[in-house]
C-alpha cells in the first residue's frame, strides 16, 4: 500500500533540499529545488503560455544528463532572472558541469504570472529576483514553508489565492516519489463553488482539510470557473512543479514521470492545461534509493507521480494565507 513520505514533502526524497525566498510587498517570490548530488532531469511542458530558461537541454536527445537545482519563480519572464541568482549561488559553492577547468551549474526555470495581483511591482530598473533566486538557495533545507511561501507567495486560482504546495509518496517497493508546485491556475482546485478539493479522492490523513467530496454533487461542478474572465485573464495564469523520486532512471524515463504527473494537474484543477496556462512539470531523478525500475514497476511509479502532483496541488490552495490587497479568500475558513 502506498502511504505518505515522514514529511509528505519532496524533500522525502533522498539528495533534495528546497529553499524559498519571498518579499511580501512585491507579492511574489522564488523557490529552488537543490539536489545535493548532479541528478537525471527531463521536462514536460502541456501548457499553451510556458516561460522557461534552459528547457530544451533536458530532451533526452541532449547531452547534458544531469541539473544542480530547479528553479520555479513568480514574475512572468522577469522571473527568469532567479536562475541566474541560484546558478550564482551555486557557483560560489563549486557546484556545476565541468568545462575543462570551470563549472557552470545547470539550472532550468520555470516562471509563473503574478505581476497582477495586489502587490507592489514598481521595483525600479532592475527585478528583484536575481537575488530571490540567490536567497533561495542560500535557505535550502529539508523543511520549508508551504502555501504563501516562495513561488506561491502571489499566487491565484479562479476561486481561492493559490500557493507553494508539497507531498510525497513512499510505494510498495521502497521508492519515493515527491512533487512540488506552485499552483497559479486559470481554473479552480476546488469543485464548483464548494470548498471541497478535486483531488480528495487522493487525500491522506486530511492534509487539505479532510472534507472529501461533496455530497450531493453539485449540479454545476461542470461548469468553468475561470480567473477574472473577462479581465486580463489571458495572462494571469500557469502552475509550475517538480515531480522527482530516489529511483535510478534514464533522461528518457525522467521524462515519462513528468508525463505521468501531468495527470496530476488534471486531476486537481478543472480545467488545466489550457492555452493561457503555461502549465510544466520538471522531472527529477536523485538515484539514492539505487533502485532501477521495470517497465510494470513504473506504472506504479507514474500513477504515483499523478496522485502525488494532484494532493500537493490541493495542499498549495489549502495553506495559503491572507494578505494586505488580496484580490481573493484563502480557502482557510475564518475564524
């Protein structure tokens, strides 16, 4: 039986750290996944409005088989600059692919769009997040804050704010899978206008508030809720995340995980994956558990990858908090 990690973070896979950096006026901020080893990467990107750094070198065609640290950012394509703090960061600590006597870290971005929702982004000539993605490595560990957190901070759903969101799965055979994202989407994590989670049927232990699915249905469940339709919501969107497990894999199978979890998005957000999301997922492979994966093993290691992505989906809504110029509740009952 599958069962949560001890943190039910992705940091339950072995070799991972994950440092945040956030600045509560901007209303935005940045979180990295460091591996404390070089680990196997791929990509999946099924969104139609993606903004990214350093991508197209995880196709398994590439020859780069390995990342120092992934990088997920508010922003929109300012964000792109945190990679450029963590690859600094990174460097300082000797960290990188080796070009005969340099090191360049590897370090692929992914951004979400916040710049539209309360916070204050008149920063001057420069972002500021060339030095949240420095900060944020610099605050790697193996615990961290969720919800409004990092590259949550500003984050928004058509319903309730969104967040940084984490959870982990240990399965039969030992192996671990984890995932982070930042849950930023066009649609809704919940079902209609409930407070009820589209990921309840993958809950554990009331992670996300232990309400399970709404009985009777709602006879309107169905119909879209979209972020601010009809005003500038072609831009305010995108979920974000890091899949990873200690299983040993190929650049080819890394990416097949971060196909599978995808189905976490689908099954956590209604709709997902729309042209105006730049919905991706990062896969990441550590290897620690030095476990290689059958064909029929990975089948439980993919439904893993999506069941694990659609509760740590649930758990970013779930966790955020309130804040000065909100544009929407948090999902957290008052009182």
């Amino acid at each position: 039986m599958m069962r949560a990690g001890t943190r039910n973070s992705i940091t339950d896979v072995g070799g991972l750290k994950v440092g945040n950096a956030e600045d509560h006026r901007l209303k935005s901020g940045v979180s990295v996944v460091v591996c404390d080893q070089p680990a196997v990467a791929a990509v999946q990107v099924l969104g139609g409005a993606p903004g990214t750094r350093e991508t197209d070198l995880l196709e398994p065609h590439n020859t780069v088989q390995t990342v120092d640290a992934i990088v997920l950012s508010g922003g929109s394509a300012f964000g792109l600059d945190a990679a450029s703090g963590a690859q600094a960061a990174l460097r300082q600590m000797g960290r990188g692919f080796p070009v005969g006597n340099l090191r360049i870290p590897i370090v692929p971005a992914a951004i979400l769009f916040d710049l539209i929702n309360g916070g204050d982004k008149d920063w001057g000539l420069y972002p500021p997040y060339r030095e949240l993605g420095y900060a944020a490595v610099q605050a790697a560990a193996l615990e961290f804050s969720t919800g409004t957190a990092g590259a949550g901070t500003g984050a928004l759903t058509a319903t309730f704010k969104g967040g940084l969101g984490t959870a982990s799965t240990i399965l039969d055979n030992g192996i671990t899978v984890g995932a982070l994202v930042a849950v930023n989407a066009l649609g809704s994590a919940t079902i209609g206008d409930t407070r009820h989670f589209w990921s309840a049927p993958f809950e554990e232990k009331a992670e996300f508030g232990g309400l399970g699915m709404p009985h009777p249905f709602p006879k309107d469940a169905r119909d879209l809720r979209i972020k601010f339709r009809g005003r500038q919501s072609q831009a305010q969107n995108t979920t974000i995340a890091v899949i990873a497990t200690d299983a040993v894999l190929t650049k080819a199978e890394a990416k097949r995980l971060a196909i599978a979890a995808h189905d976490g998005f689908s099954r956590a957000l209604w709709p997902s994956h729309t042209p105006l999301d730049g919905d991706l997922v990062f896969a990441l492979a550590t290897g620690t558990a030095k476990k290689t994966i059958s064909v029929e093993d990975f089948i439980d290691l993919g439904a893993a990858a999506a069941s694990t992505m659609a509760r740590a989906i649930a758990r970013g809504v779930h966790d955020a908090t309130p804040a000065e110029n909100d544009p929407l509740p948090v999902w957290a009952p008052k009182g």
